[in-house]
C-alpha cells in the first residue's frame, strides 16, 4: 500500500470527516488559531513560538550554536536512538529545539500504518505551542526513504506547493524490500538516479521510494528498530491512531 504522509494537529472527530489527508490525519487549527493559543499560554510556556516570518533566521542562529546530532525516542515499548543529519540544518535545528524545549515530552505516536510508518510528534494534550510556521525543504539525494528514515511530514502539494515541512510532525520509515525494477520506475518518477548504496539499502532493508524527493529526510535510526516494529503492532481504528496511546519522550543524548 502506497500512502503520503500529511501534517496533523487536534484530532476532532468532526473536523475529520470533511478532511482529505492521509497518514497524518487533518490539521484542524488555522494559523491565527495557533497564533492566538500561543499568546494565551505564554506565561507558562518555555519556547517562544515561531511565526512564518522568523523561523527561518531563529532556526539558522539556533543551528549554529546547537550542533546536537542524536537523540533518543523513548515510548512505552522502548527507546529509538536517532542520528540527525547536518546537511539538513534547519530541519536538524527544529528537531533539537523543540526537543530541548520539552515540546516533544508532550507528543505521542497517533498515526500507524503497519509496513509503511509510524508518524508522531503531535498530541490533544499539549500545552506548549510552537507557533503557525512550517521548515523550507531540504531535499538531499544523499538522503532517500530507506528503512528507519527519520522524515518530517507536510501539507499536500494542492496547499503547499513548495513542499515546505510541518513544524512538528516527523515520520520513520518503514516499509519492505523491493525489486530492481521496482527502484527503475521510481527514479523516473522521481527524476532521482540511486546510489549502489541506495539500490542495495532498498532491495536488502526496504524502504518507501515513493515519497522521495517529495518529503524531507533528516535523520535515521541507529538503534531500536525493533520499538518502531511493535509500534506498528499496535491495533489501530479506522483512522489509523492506535486505540492505546503511544506517548513519547525524547531527549538530546550526543552530538
């Protein structure tokens, strides 16, 4: 099954309905909405809230005195080490900010699609707000959606034409092992020629070539695929949200 990956924010069951996304559900806050609860919970709050117009001159000055590179995902099933890649800055500084802010303590996985990916990031519980922007694209052919891709998800192509990532959301990667001529149509499509490494990563791990060049790979799992595996396991509704939450936490552990 071929699925896209889609930015989500409150899950409200109503809202849900007149919503087209995939993996990812909808994002039912408006950007003034966000705005608007940012302002109202910034006496508690312990990240300043980003807007369209700063993100990007916040998160380069972050970038540079904050050259964290792993960080270590722990749930309920155990903890996924990650490696962030440095030649994604801006995704790689988002990542470290919210996580050092505590944004991510309070976020779970709420998407599953078994053989595909477990997305996470979000949760109905948060009280820390990061603010209405989104992260320029980092496409980087080094960087391909193999199996245990750390990946930042986003609006469809209709609303965000310039693939810009979600401020939040972020996706590993799944998927199985595919064929030699498998990869072949996905570099036409793609218009991306693979690496002997790549071929050989795809057709021995797996991965989901479908979304390259398309969504923002920024990182990899290092350790605990096997967490990521029985996340997956977990039994899911029609939506694709586990019907028990998986609550994460996640921490900078190296640079």
């Amino acid at each position: 099954m071929k699925t896209t990956i889609r930015a989500f924010s409150l899950k409200h069951i109503i809202r849900l309905m007149v919503c087209l996304l995939v993996l990812g559900s909808c994002q039912t806050q408006t950007e003034e909405e966000a705005t608007s609860e940012a302002a109202e919970v910034s006496g508690e709050a312990t990240l300043e809230p980003l807007t369209p117009e700063n993100a990007v001159e916040v998160l380069t000055a972050f970038e540079k005195e904050n050259p964290d590179s792993l960080a270590l995902i722990s749930t309920r099933h155990g903890d996924i080490k990650v490696r962030l890649y440095k030649d994604t800055p801006l995704h790689r500084a988002n990542f470290v900010r919210l996580t050092k802010a505590g944004f991510y303590d309070q976020g779970e996985f709420y998407r599953v699609v078994k053989g595909f990916a477990v997305q996470g990031g979000d949760s109905d519980n948060r009280t820390l707000k990061q603010g209405p922007y989104k992260i320029p694209q980092e496409f980087n052919p080094k960087y391909v959606h193999k199996r245990g891709a750390l990946a930042m998800a986003r609006y469809g192509d209709e609303r965000n034409p310039d693939k810009e990532s979600s401020s939040h959301n972020f996706y590993i990667v799944l998927g199985e092992p595919l064929s030699a001529n498998e990869l072949r149509a996905y570099e036409a499509k793609n218009k991306h020629t693979y690496t002997p490494e790549q071929v050989k990563a795809y057709e021995t791990l797996g991965g989901e070539p479908s979304l390259d060049m398309q969504y923002t790979v920024f990182g990899e799992v290092v350790e605990g695929m096997d967490v990521v595996e029985k996340i997956a396991e977990e039994p899911v509704d029609a939506q694709k949200w586990p019907r028990t939450i998986v609550p994460h936490k996640i921490k900078i552990v190296s640079q």
